[in-house]
C-alpha cells in the first residue's frame, strides 16, 4: 500500500466531512449521520432535484465546496465509474462503491472492475458490491439503510464479506461495543488486510473480528496479523467455505478465493487468529476482548448465588482449560462468618440468595473472595423479569461486584446462565465499567477461555519466530514434467536430505553394480513416467543375493510390460536395504495457487491414507515451527520412546524436514508437488527412501 493510499484510508476512517451520492436512500443516510452525532460538514449530490427529503443536493461532484474526506457512492455501475474519477481527480480521500455487477459477476464484471481500480488511483476505494462502512467513534454511517448501533468511545473492528451479516450484527441484542463495521465486498483495491493494518493503528480499537468467505491478499493478511499479535490484539476469525457448495458459494459471492480449509487452519494459528465456528461464538469472542484488559492468565475466581450455577461453570471452566483455584483456609474462615451455614466454601463459590440484597454482607464476601491469586473473577448473574420487582437487587450486586474487581486490580466478567436473562441495561453499565458482558455460561465461558490461550500462546508465537515470515503467495502454474526418483533424490539431496546411497544402472549392469551397494539391497524401476511404482511391480526389497537381483529383474520387467507396455525398462536404482525405522514419515508440499505453499507432515508408509494424521506448516517456516508440529502428531510418542524403544534424533529429523522445505523456498516459482514418503526416522539420523518430484511451468510459458 502506498503511503498516498495510506494516508487517504485514514481520512475514510476519519473523516471530517462526508459526501453522499445518489437519491432519495442518501438523503436518509446523511440525516442518519446527523442523527448519529457526526458534527463535520455532509453534503448530498445529485443533478436531478434541488432538495430531497429537505436535504439541499449539490448537482455535482465538481461543484463540492472541497474534497470530502469520505463518500458513500449509491449510483448503478456504470455512473459509480464516472463518480469515482471525479472524487479522484477532486482529491477525495475515500469513496465507497455501494453497486454490484463487477467481478463476482464474470469476465464483463473483471474488466470494470479493473477500469473502477484504475479510476480511483490512490483514493481509498472500498468495494464495490458492499454496504459500506459504520464508524461508531466518529458517527459517520456510510451505509445505505437503517443500522443499530450506537457510538462508543473504544470497541472492536468488524470486517465482512457480508453486508447482510453486518446488518444483522449491528442489529444483535448483544451489545457488542464496535468501533467500525466494515462490509468489503469484492475488495477490489482495499481488502482484509488494508483495513486491519490502518485500523491497528488507532489505539480506540480493542480487537479485530473477521467474517471471511476467503482472503485475496495473503502477505498482507499475514503482516497486519503479526502486527496484531506485537500489540497484544487478538483478531477473531469466522471462516465459511469449509464444505464444497461452500467454497462454490464464496466464488459466486465475492469472487472470493476460498482456498483449503487445512491451509487456513494453519495460516491462522502461526499469527494467534482465534478461529471460531459460528455467530454467537463470534460475538462473545469479541465482547471479552472488547474493553482491552485482556486476563493475564487462565485461573478464575467464580461466584453465582446457585448450586447449579456453580456446577456449570465448573464443567464448563474444565471443558475451555480454564482452572479454578482453591479458596485457602482465611477465605473460608471469613466466608463462614458471612455465609449461612448450608454455604459450601469452594471454588465455584455459591454465596447463595441468604444475602441478597444485603450490601455488606455482599461486599465482604466479594472482598474475600477476590483476595486470590486468581487472574480473573467472574460472576454469573440472570435477570428476573421486570414485572418481579427484583431488578434492583441484581443491579446493587453488579455495582458492588464492578467496584470490588477495581478495588483489587482484578480482571474480570459477567455472564449469565441464559444469553436473554442479562439485559441491555445490565450490559451497558457493565461496559462503561470496562467489564464484558457475556450472555450464556457456556458461550461466556467458552469466550473467556479463547482469550486466555491466545494471551498465553502470544509471545511464545513471537518467539518462534514464523508470525514474522511472510508466506508464499504462489503464481498458478501449467501442468510439466515429472522428475524420476533418481533426480527427485538428487535434487532434494542438494538441500541436505539425507538419501541411501545408491546406485544408477540398467538391467543389464545391475548384477555387477550391486558389488559396490552390497546385499541386502532394494531394487527400484527409475522412470518419470512411474510416479507411482509399487502399482507396477517397479519396488523389489530386501534382496539377499545375486540370484534374488536377477529374479527380480526379470520378474519386474514382466509386471510393468503388463501395467504399461509402452515404457520402457531401461533404468534400475540399487540402494542398501534400510534398518527397521522407529516411525515412517510423510513429507509434502502442497501447492495453493494464490494462497499459499505448505509443508505437510504426517504419519507415514502404509499409514498415510488409514491414519490420517498431518500438519500443515505455510512456508517460509522455521526450525522450531516445524519441531512443534512434529510434536503435536498424535503418532509423536512413536518418536518419543514409546514403550521403552529408543527416542528418535529430533534434530536429524527436523534438519531433514527443513532440507524438503529449503527446496521447495528455493523452488516456489516452478514447484508443483513434492512427496518424500516415506521418510524413516532412527535412533540416530533420518533417511528418505523414496522422492516425487514434479515441476510445472508459468502459465503461458512456452515448451522448451
């Protein structure tokens, strides 16, 4: 992004006067500015009426008393084009683009697009095929209908594909305190990853949530999320496109790259993006990062005046690795002089209903019980209904439990046991207050939980270094060629991989080139046109002497005549029989055109398909990031001594995963598979076995 584009996009999240293009919608749309608070000049362009809906129109772009900072476009598509040049050459900071009809429609759709792009130079340009974008701390609403939120001094950042999804979060019954809604659309200039990178920057914004059907800008996704992570700001991600129709969807939408779901699994946990698996969760996610005061640990001090309460938030604390301390002895000896006697003085504490409404009894007990070393409190707290009467008593016990969390430095939250029993007033007061409001045990719970992994796995991220690595972003490429397994060993054994030493001959040769490999040895066919050999009869092992060697030359060229008559046997590998490993690994790269390169590492040999069991690393990576995903396999134990066999040499291993990635870096620009499979892992050193290779060739690159 160029600082010219930069500093605009600052202006269109900033703006000081607004511009609202189009009819009678963009009229209601500037009075629901002034309505909102927004206090600089707006003004409403059209060229057909004097006046709509009491609002004064300037017939012209031309004809605005100055270049506005920020402009909401609601014109058809081709008249969006023209306004967009205009605001350009007016030296406008931002336009958004409210029509349909570009590249998620088609080729047609492309090609305007791109005219869009180029008309608005370095104005910031967001859309087209968006709703636009609510600036809750400035009151300027650029969007065209109705909208529920309200302004707030700090909140989160919501950035969508979906303008409906925007419209429906801003009208939830959540009271989640946003900064600034985003709908992006087709994200022709500005995307995901522009808007994160600006929106880091203003220090109001709290936390970044994510709506996503796919990103188109996977660098700068990956810097703006390390540079979240520096900051301690936790950026939560709703990924849709898992399934096929899914992905189907994502393309039709926004012309969106979906791209694996694997490979979105692994970009997201190099850069601590929490992923979550629905709106609710969403929503909660943000709410307990919304105030700022992240919790510096995952230890809780919990209190509910219920039995059940307290149950719940027991299972439920376990279930999300949230702990709960024990009350120590002076807890409990003060606690029993507040607490009836039937009070059952643990964590969760059950303070029961004998002192509600009692403020001193209350506000000795939250003394008490917030005198832990815990690093968070929380309470859980269900409304009754108005007509009861007995709301005062719940909102004296959220005053005194606020008060107490600020007299002891304490982080903390409120949840209740059912998402509607903790009403918009409670929530409100609690947010002014700096303390989330979260509605439902188990969503809040599950909330907090989130927050407190990210908080501890946040600087063991920096320190691994691979947030920092910005990932390869892979040009698509056209079908080539296939290596054999003699070059593919080659060529991977010039970036360290350790390979048997073997020999190149022909079947004629063998029996005498066998002299210098020695017996017990494996016999191999080496073609390209043989990417898989077992198939073909092309693998002999464990032969024991010349007579076996010739056996098996004969016999393998009798199977590959029949499995593919055509080829020819002319090439033969001859290497050393290997010593049973302690595990076989599979090593890959997979290739995401647009998205990304990924090591893949997994259970290997004939355990590939029936295990199931991989990790997928996007490259660049690092040394440690590749141990760790070793690590977490659930087949690690067999590198670990399991059931007294000898450990596995780590380091030779992670060396030897790092040669396969070292290539494939090197390789990027013609790389179109990789397998090392199986990879054997010994008590001391790794040796690939087996290696395919196939290249590939830029697309519209001649034949050589």
């Amino acid at each position: 992004m160029s600082q010219n584009l930069r500093d605009n996009l600052k202006r269109l999240l900033a703006p000081r006067h607004l511009a609202f293009v189009g009819g009678r919608s963009m009229a209601r749309a500037l009075k629901r500015c002034a309505e909102g608070g927004f206090a600089g000049p707006m003004w409403l362009v059209n060229p057909q009426y004097p006046e709509l809906d009491g609002v004064p129109c300037v017939a012209s772009i031309e004809q605005l008393p100055c270049a506005p900072d920020a402009v909401f476009v609601a014109t058809n598509r081709e008249l969006t084009l023209t306004c967009v040049a205009e605001l350009a050459a007016k030296g406008a900071g931002g336009a958004i683009c409210y029509a349909s009809g570009f590249a998620e429609t088609g080729a047609e759709g492309q090609a305007l697009q791109q005219q869009l792009l180029k008309a608005a130079g370095d104005m910031a340009l967001l859309g087209p095929n968006c709703y636009g974008l609510l600036d809750y701390l400035h009151g300027a609403a650029l969007w065209p209908v109705a909208h529920g939120g309200q302004s707030v001094a700090r909140g989160v950042a919501v950035l969508t594909q979906s303008g409906n999804f925007a419209y429906n979060l801003s009208m939830s019954d959540r009271s989640l305190p946003v900064a600034y809604m985003a709908s992006v659309g087709n994200q022709a200039q500005l995307g995901i990853a522009e808007l994160m990178d600006v929106l880091l920057d203003e220090p109001r914004v709290t936390a970044i949530g994510l709506h996503l059907e796919g990103l188109k800008n996977v660098p700068g996704f990956a810097r703006a999320a390390h540079k979240a992570l520096e900051k301690g700001i936790p950026i939560i991600a709703l990924k849709t496109g898992v399934s096929q129709i899914g992905a189907e969807l994502a393309l039709s939408h926004t012309s969106s790259l979906s791209g694996s779901d694997a490979l979105y699994d692994a970009l997201f946990q190099r850069l601590g993006v929490i992923r979550v698996s629905g709106p609710v969760s969403f929503v909660e996610t943000l709410k307990a990062a919304s105030c700022g005061q992240l919790p510096s640990g995952p230890r809780l001090i919990a209190l509910a005046c219920s039995g059940g309460d307290a149950g719940l938030i027991a299972d439920y604390a376990e279930g999300n690795r949230l702990s709960l301390p024990k009350l120590d002895g002076g807890q409990c000896a003060e606690l029993a002089e507040v607490l009836p006697g039937y009070a059952n003085l643990v964590n969760p504490l059950d303070f029961t209903t004998a002192i509600w409404g009692d403020a001193q009894a209350l506000q000795r007990m939250l003394d008490t019980a917030l005198r832990s070393d815990a690093d968070a409190a929380m309470l859980v707290l269900d409304y009754p209904a108005p007509f009861t009467g007995e709301r005062k008593e719940c909102d004296l016990l959220l005053e005194l439990f606020c008060a107490a969390l600020q007299r002891h430095g304490k982080r903390g939250f409120v949840t209740s046991a059912f998402p509607e029993l903790l009403p918009a007033s409670a929530r409100e007061r609690l947010h002014a207050h700096g303390i989330p409001a979260l509605q439902g045990v188990e969503d809040g719970l599950a909330a907090w939980g989130r927050i407190c992994a990210y908080q501890a796995q946040r600087q063991t991220l920096l320190a691994l270094g691979e947030s920092a690595l910005v990932p390869l972003c892979p040009r698509p490429l056209e079908a080539g060629q296939w290596l054999d397994e003699w070059q593919s060993k080659q060529a991977l054994r010039g970036f360290g991989l350790n390979t048997p030493d073997g020999v190149l001959s022909t079947p004629a040769e063998a029996l005498s080139a066998a002299a210098s490999v020695g017996y017990p040895l494996v016999l191999k066919a080496v073609s390209a046109q043989l990417p898989h050999k077992t198939e073909a009869g092309a693998v002999a092992l464990n032969l024991q002497d010349p007579p076996a060697l010739s056996a098996a030359l004969r016999l393998m060229r009798a199977r590959i005549a029949e499995h593919a008559p055509t080829l020819a046997f002319e090439q033969v590998l001859l290497e050393p029989m290997a010593a049973a490993p302690l595990a076989e690994l599979i090593v890959g790269i997979k290739r995401e055109n647009d998205f990304g390169l990924a090591l893949v590492i997994g259970a290997g040999g004939v355990l590939v398909e029936l295990l199931k069991d991989s990790r997928s690393l996007l490259l660049p990576t690092t040394e440690g990031a590749i141990r760790q995903a070793l690590l977490s396999l659930r087949s690690a134990p067999l590198l670990q001594g399991f059931r007294g066999r000898p450990s596995a040499d780590i380091q030779a291993l992670v060396a030897a995963i790092g040669a396969v990635a070292d290539y494939a870096c090197e390789n990027v620009g013609q790389l179109l598979e990789l397998d090392v499979n199986p990879l054997l892992v010994g008590a001391s050193g790794t040796v690939a076995v087996d290696a395919l290779i196939r290249l590939g060739r830029a697309e519209g690159e001649r034949h050589a």
